[in-house]
C-alpha cells in the first residue's frame, strides 16, 4: 500500500516534465496533475508495475473549470447569455488498487479551444463509454479512442456540449419545443 | 347496458346499443404496451402486481405496440426517447389511449428548468387522455387514472371520438 504522495514520487522519477504537480490540499483527497498527452503511458505504468497494480479504474470524468475569461453577449428573457474564452477542460481519473490496497487521483488540463486528451482505453477497457460520456456532455476529444460517439445525447444532436458553463440550450429538436 | 324486464332475461336476451357495447367491451380489456421509462415504471408494476392487482380491470401488458390499446408513459421522457415514444404511439391500432403518469411525463417534473435533455410533457409529441400527477403516483393514483379513461370510453360515440 502506497500514499499519494509516494506514487507521486515514484511517477516524477520515471516521466519528470510529464508530471506537473502533487496537490494535497485539505479537505479534498490528494492529486496528482499530469500531462494529456502522456496519460496513457503514466496509467499504463500504474497499471502495471509491481509495486503500483492498479487494476481498476474507479471513474472517469470531465469538468469545465470555467477559468477563462467570461464575455457577457447578450439578455434573453431572464438569462445572461455568457460566453467563455480560454481557460481549461479536465479530466479526473479516481484509479485504485484491489491487490494492494492503494487509491490514487489524477487529474489532466487542456485548452477549451482545442480539448484533447489522449485515450486510456488501452490500460482499462471500462474507461471507453466514461470517455463517449465526457467527449459527449464537455466535447473533450479522446485521441486514438476506437469508438468516440455520442453515448447520452441522440447522435445528431448539434447543438454543442451541454454541461460546458456557456451551453446554450436549443429552442427546438426535432420540431419538439425544449425550453419549458 | 339496459337490460329490460324478466321476460328477456329468462330467455337469455339482452338488449343495448352498440354504441354500449363497443364500449363496454373496449373499456374493460385495455391491454397496456408493455413499456415503462424510469421509477414510475416500478409503480406500474406494482400496480401489475398481485397487491393491486391491475388485471382485474383487463389491464394486462402486452409485448407489441400493434395489439395494444393504451400506453402508460411511466416516467421522465428524454428527447431521444421522444422520437421512440411517438413511433410506438403510431404503431398502435385505433382505438388507442395515453396514460401519462407522473410529473416528468405530465410536464418534464423537477426536470423542468434545466434539463437540457427532458421533454417537458410527453402532449408535445403525442396527445394524451388522462394525467396522473404524482412524483411517482401510488398505485392507487394509477388506478383512478385508469378509472377516469374507463369512464371517458364509456362516454365515447361511435361518430364522434370524445378525446
């Protein structure tokens, strides 16, 4: 059984600039920031050196940060319409260890403008519909995922990506009135 | 029905409209589709179940749109299931009717300010004959829902369609 604090030290030593940062503030359960486009080496390595062995992917799962600059376009009824520029998506990986006993977080950043991280579907296949539900509600982009569709939202919905700050919902789909 | 005096009845004679008849007879074997969308759905099946009992009222489910009477729209419909609801609506035989059971297929329940993805009130996309409100309903509230569709049928004419 491994701290957070170790595996991180173990995974500076193996990747160095891959690996960003270790948070450990409290009281939310320590992380570890990485690179998006070296995520699927660092959890290939997690998952399987001998003295880390993390086998399961617990859950994966998108945020906005909504860290960018906000531009207030317009008033519609009640609602300010704002929209976000710059700032970051993430992707959080909660991963453990059912042999050693061991939990780990990570957590990777990348551009709202051009949102991509690479697939860890090749370490945990489970991580293929969790990537389809990110892609599909943030329109984060899993590079080298075999099958990344839509996976709540019906397939031609094009309306964007509706748990982003700046979602705006459509009047209508399919000739249905959406808004109340 | 009207039954008229003894002498009829002695000879096993029975006399009533047709109208009476049709309706009679369509109100008591509603054959519900066999379809349930979200915790409502359990309610229903409670309301299947031997507690409550829903077929002694010929409610039974039936596997397949195409020889069904009424659908109970049993929980929250998404847009996406929307499209599905009504294909199956379209591929019932005339007579058909529409239970809609709780608030989320009334229109849209809690899901009513932002749920982005929920259509808010299933008599968007196809028309309904009786609301059951309800977060979910009992199953006693399902059956005075199926109740008040009985009592509509029962009114019904054969030029003129009440609903």
């Amino acid at each position: 059984m491994k701290t957070a604090e170790d595996i991180f030290k173990i995974l500076k030593d193996k990747f160095g600039d891959a690996v960003l940062e270790f948070k450990n503030d409290k009281p939310v359960d320590p992380f570890i920031i990485v690179d998006p486009l070296e995520v699927d080496k660092i959890c290939l390595f997690l998952h399987d050196d001998s003295d880390l062995l993390c086998d399961s992917l617990m859950n994966l799962s998108g945020v906005d940060d909504a860290n960018g600059e906000k531009i207030k376009s317009a008033t519609s009824g009640e609602h300010e319409i704002s929209i976000i520029n710059g700032g970051t998506l993430s992707v959080w990986y909660h991963i453990e260890s059912t042999k050693l006993k061991h939990k780990v977080t990570l957590k990777t950043s990348t551009p709202r403008e051009k949102p991509e991280v690479v697939t860890v579907t090749d370490v945990w296949k489970c991580a293929a519909w969790h990537e389809r539900e990110a892609f599909d509600l943030y329109g984060i982009v899993f590079l080298n995922h075999p099958d990344l569709r839509r996976i709540l939202m019906p397939y031609d919905w094009e309306f964007g990506f509706p748990l982003r700050k700046d979602y705006k919902n459509p009047e209508f789909y399919q000739g249905m009135k959406v808004p109340y | 029905m009207g039954i008229l005096d003894k002498e009829f009845s002695q000879s096993n004679i029975v006399i009533t409209k047709t109208e009476d008849l049709f309706n009679w007879a369509r109100l008591s074997s509603l054959w519900q589709v066999g379809f349930g969308l979200a915790c409502c759905a359990i309610e229903m099946m409670a309301t299947s179940a031997s507690h409550y009992d829903f077929d002694r009222f010929g409610v039974i489910p039936r596997p397949s749109p195409r020889q069904s009477d009424v659908i109970i729209i049993s929980g929250t419909v998404t847009l996406k299931m929307a499209l599905r609801v009504k294909r199956l609506y379209e591929q019932m035989p005339d007579p058909k009717y529409v239970i809609s059971m709780g608030s989320c297929a009334n229109c849209g329940g809690p899901y009513w300010e932002h749920g982005y993805h929920v259509l808010k009130g299933v008599d968007r996309v196809i028309p309904v004959d009786v609301y059951v409100p309800g977060c979910p309903p009992r199953p006693e509230a399902l059956l005075e829902g199926l109740l008040k569709l009985q009592e509509k049928i029962r009114n019904e004419s054969l030029v003129r369609k009440s609903a």
